[in-house]
C-alpha cells in the first residue's frame, strides 16, 4: 500500500511507458507539483467519473483506476504555472483517500498484471496494426517501436471511445485479454462503418431509380 497525490483529469491520458506532458496551471495542482518534486516525483493520474463538472472545484468521484507516473523534468513558470513530463510506471486501484489540502491523497494498491507470453507478442502486435489499418487510423510515429500492449493503450486513449469503456478496457490486469478486447472493439468499429457504407450505397440506389 501506497499513498500518492491524486492529479484528476476528464480522460485517460497515461499508461505505464507513456511519457505525458502537461502544463499545470491550477493553484491546487501547482501545489501538488510543488510537493511531489520535494520527493520522489511520483502522482497518481486519476479520470474523473461522469457529472464531474458539478463538483469539480470539490472532491469528484474518480474511477479506480489510476496510472502511477513519475515526473522526469520539470520547469516552473514565472507565476508559478509549472511544465511538467510524466513517465508512466504502473497501474494501481484506490483503496480509500483523504483530503491533503488544497489536493487530494489516496491510498493505493499496486495491480499486478499479467504480460503477454514472448512468443505471442509479434502476433498481438500484428494484429492491433491490422486492425487500425482496416479502420484507417494510424498512431503517431513513436507508436512504431511500441510493444503489443503498450499499442493497444495507445490505440485505447487515441480512439473515439466513451471514456468509461476506455477505463473497462483499461482495467483488464492480463495483458493478452487487454489487446484482443482493443482489437474486437477496432474490428466492431470497422464493421460498423462497413454497414453506414452499405446503407448509405442502398439509399443512393434508391434515389437513381427514382
């Protein structure tokens, strides 16, 4: 168990390997930074349940899961804003939190995932591209030397998903499940668009023969 300040955001936005830049602008969170450089730089990213907004300057309800980042390089700004870059370093569940003023602590508990066998890492790799290729979505150009599950996190923050199914996909510990529930959701996208086009044909169809 583990206790890290609590940094909440809107959406998913780390994973661990993932470097994160963000520019921190609010007093309270400019006061967490200031806080967590005084020790061994480490937050934990939380997302923010839906109906945030009502409660947003208070404590809104954050989703379990949160990704444990450290921070690697840091400039203050002159009025006290900071640029901040995240490496993610693991994922971990919040079992309980108290409110360190002005931000929020929680308690944690470190997931422990089950990585992909080495012999089928290749093969979840091909197929994560396969099925963004046939979707017509392309990563950026870092995401090249990604490995398989580390692409099908990318692929999970980068598609048009309702963050609460980011956040179930998120939450699969063996990584093996993680990537074919990033692929089927891919492939379920591309069947979709496939039966939009069809209709779309039919209706046009329609309309030459009338």
């Amino acid at each position: 168990m583990l206790e890290l300040p609590l940094f909440p955001l809107p959406t998913p936005t780390l994973y661990p390997g993932r470097v994160l830049p963000l520019h921190v602008f609010e007093p309270r969170y400019r006061a967490l930074v200031a806080d967590v450089l005084k020790t061994d730089g480490r937050l934990a990213m939380a997302v923010l349940r839906p109906g945030w907004e009502s409660d947003y300057e208070g404590c809104p309800p954050v989703y379990e899961l949160v990704a444990v980042g450290k921070i690697v390089w840091h400039e203050p700004l002159a009025d006290g804003r900071y640029e901040i870059r995240l490496v993610g370093e693991g994922r971990a569940l919040v079992m309980g939190e108290r409110r360190h003023r002005p931000y929020r602590v929680a308690r944690l508990e470190p997931v422990r995932e089950t990585p992909v066998a080495s012999d089928r890492e290749g093969s979840y790799r091909c197929a994560v591209r396969e099925a963004l290729r046939e979707l017509g979505t392309t990563l950026c150009d870092s995401a090249k030397t990604l490995d398989a599950v580390a692409l099908a996190d990318e692929a999970t923050l980068a598609l048009c998903w309702p963050t609460v199914r980011k956040m179930e996909i998120q939450a699969i510990a063996d990584h093996a499940a993680r990537i074919e529930a990033v692929i089927a959701g891919v492939r379920q996208m591309v069947e979709q668009r496939r039966q939009m086009l069809q209709i779309r044909r039919l209706g046009s169809d329609d309309v030459h023969r009338n």
